[in-house]
C-alpha cells in the first residue's frame, strides 16, 4: 500500500498509476487499452470541446477491516451513464465493457485503496466523450469512454458535521426541460459561478429551485435533498434532479428503519416544517444542513440545535456507510466484492 496520509485526503484529484480507456469507431467500440498518462490527445474539432458531448460518473471502492474490496451499486452508475449517453446523442458504453474496465481500473491501482477506518476511499471517475471531429452542429461519429481512479476524503471539508446552504434563483443549473436529470457535464458549468458565490458568502453549497416556477427545491448543489418530518422521509421527485443512487439506498434504508417515504414536490416554505434537512450524494454520503438562507428574501432556515446532524440522518448515514464499508450485513447486495 502507497505511503499516503490517508486521513487528510481531501476530495480532489490525486495521480495514481494507471487509467483505462476505450474507443468507440466505426460503430463499434474497440479493445481496452491502460495507460499511465494523464493526458488524452483528442482532435481539436472533438465535439466535447464544442458542444458539449461529455458525461460522466462517480463510485467509492472500500477496502473492509475483513480486507476485501467493495464496490457499491456500480451497475445503477453503469445504466445512469448510458442514460446520459443517450441524451446527448453518444454511444452508450455497454454494462459489461464498464463493468471490465471498473475491475481492471481497480486492480491496477489497487494500492491506492485506503485502508478501513480512515475515512477515505478509492474514488472512480468514469467519463464518455464526443472525441470525433465535427464543425456543423451534430453528434461525433468517435468516443472515448475512459475511466480514472484516485483516493478521496469527505467532499466537504466538515464531513459528517452540519454544512450551512443558500438558496439562489437567480441562476439556474438546468432548463426545466433541459439536462438536469443526466450527468452531463454543462449542468455542473452552469452550477460553478452560483456554487463560487455561495462560497465567499460563507455557505458549503447552493440549494436550487425548479427553474419553471422558482418555488420547489430542486438540487442540493451537486446533491440531491431530502428532508426529515416526524416518521417522513422527504425528497424531490422533480424531472430536473440527478437520480442519485445514494438517496435511492437511503430511502430503502429509512423504509426499512420504518419511515415513509414520499417522492413529491416540495415547495420551499416547507423547510420550515423539516426536523432534519440533509444533501445526498455518492461523495458526500449525507451532508446534515444546520442552516438554509434564502438569499433573495434573506429567510433563515436552522436545524441541528444542538450543533450535531439529527437521529435519522446519523442512522441513516451509519447504515449505509457500515454496508459500503462491509461493516453491516448487505441485505440488499449492493455491494461487488473485487477479487
Ligand atoms: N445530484 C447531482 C447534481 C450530482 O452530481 C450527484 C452526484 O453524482 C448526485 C445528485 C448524487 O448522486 P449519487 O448518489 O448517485 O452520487
Ligand atoms: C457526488 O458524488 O455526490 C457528486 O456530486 C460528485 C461531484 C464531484 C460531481
């Protein structure tokens, strides 16, 4: 194992020795190849560059205090990616190519998987591109459909301790028809310059609102939200929300734990009938919010008084980090153990 400081990892990019790659020409998509740059060399009229064609994805690999390797859930990312494969007009990388470059990628770095306990993980960054050549606005007849891997701490740097967020519209992240429920990269270009303002004003992330109407929450910055009322687990079933695959383990977990679950539009005003509020994601797991300030009326939303992320979100955050981590039994089998 690399000699890392495993428990300072921050949520960012980190060279490990090997990423794998394959083509789609022809119609057709080609051999996997390995590689040790961290550079690709794409035409210069590549449609990813131009127009966008690009998506990616983002899984955790665990090593367990029982020494195996666990994926979680990679074929709901594998099918969300060719969904977002699908709507910006690129060729779909099959489950089974994604699942062999995901076990090769593993192995081949299998030295930068944390070991248990540090609160860190290996990270995987699959991505498709439009590499093919093309001026006229159409879709390349060339993919690329790589995937990188690098050890990873908490996406924010509180971890598990309550963030604050803020609500903006002016700015939206997606049309209400547009991209917002695929993993397609200009989704998160039009989140950058709110997610920066938000930062210098003093908050982890934005909290968005449905770009129709402005008046149901939408995405938790690069999250999903959910929210918490008595026996209730709360999440949008908006159009222009990421299915996150967290927040569909979660829901399973809290039906199981005996709340009920409903998938619904949630309108603003009700934050201020939420016990717990949290955002969910595969990087985050759960972010508890203790406070949500909507900057145009300036209205405040607080939770967590005691300081501390509320009963149901730390169990539900327990849960699914002790599963991923081999650490509670997986019921559900969600996990893929890499041997
Ligand atoms: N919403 C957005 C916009 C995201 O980028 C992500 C991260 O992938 C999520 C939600 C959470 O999805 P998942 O739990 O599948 O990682
Ligand atoms: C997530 O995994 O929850 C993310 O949103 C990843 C982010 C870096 C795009």
């Amino acid at each position: 194992m690399e000699n890392i400081n495993w428990g300072e990892l921050p949520f960012g990019y980190f060279k490990t020795d090997y990423n794998v790659r394959c083509y789609f020409r022809n119609g057709v998509w080609g051999e996997i190849e390995t590689s040790s740059s961290e550079y690709i060399n794409i035409h210069m009229a590549a449609t990813t560059l131009h127009y966008g064609q690009e998506c990616f994805e983002g899984m955790k690999v665990f090593r367990g205090k029982d020494g195996k390797i666990r994926v979680f859930r990679w074929e709901e990312n594998a099918k969300r990616m060719q969904r977002s494969c699908e709507g910006v007009m690129m060729a779909p990388p099959p489950v089974d190519l994604f699942k062999a470059m995901m076990i090769k990628v593993i192995k081949l770095n299998e030295k930068f998987i944390p070991p248990p306990g540090m609160g860190a993980s290996l990270y995987l960054r699959p991505l498709t591109i439009g590499s093919g050549p093309q001026v006229g606005v159409k879709p390349a007849s060339e993919y690329l459909f790589m995937i990188f891997a690098g050890p990873v701490g908490p996406y924010f740097k509180e971890g598990f301790s309550p963030v604050d967020v803020q609500i903006v519209r002016d700015y939206d992240r997606c049309a209400p028809q547009g991209t917002g429920h695929i993993k397609v990269g200009g989704n998160y270009a039009a989140s950058l310059k709110p997610a920066a303002r938000a930062k210098q004003e003093g908050f982890s992330t934005v909290l968005f609102v449905d770009s129709k109407e402005n008046k149901y929450i939408d995405e938790a910055g690069p999250a999903n939200f959910f929210g918490i009322k008595g026996k209730i687990y709360v999440t949008p079933n908006s159009k222009t929300v990421l299915p996150s695959i967290t927040n569909m383990s979660l829901r399973t977990l809290a039906e199981d734990m005996g709340l009920k679950i409903e998938l619904r539009a949630v309108l603003v005003e009700e934050l201020a009938d939420f016990d717990e509020v949290g955002a969910c994601g595969t990087a985050a797991v759960i972010s508890p919010i203790k406070k949500i300030v909507d900057r145009e009326s300036g209205k405040e939303y607080t939770y967590c008084c005691n300081g501390n992320a509320g009963p149901v979100s730390t169990k539900l955050y327990n849960t699914l980090k002790g599963i991923q981590e081999g650490e509670i039994e997986d019921k559900y089998g969600w996990n893929t153990i890499i041997d």
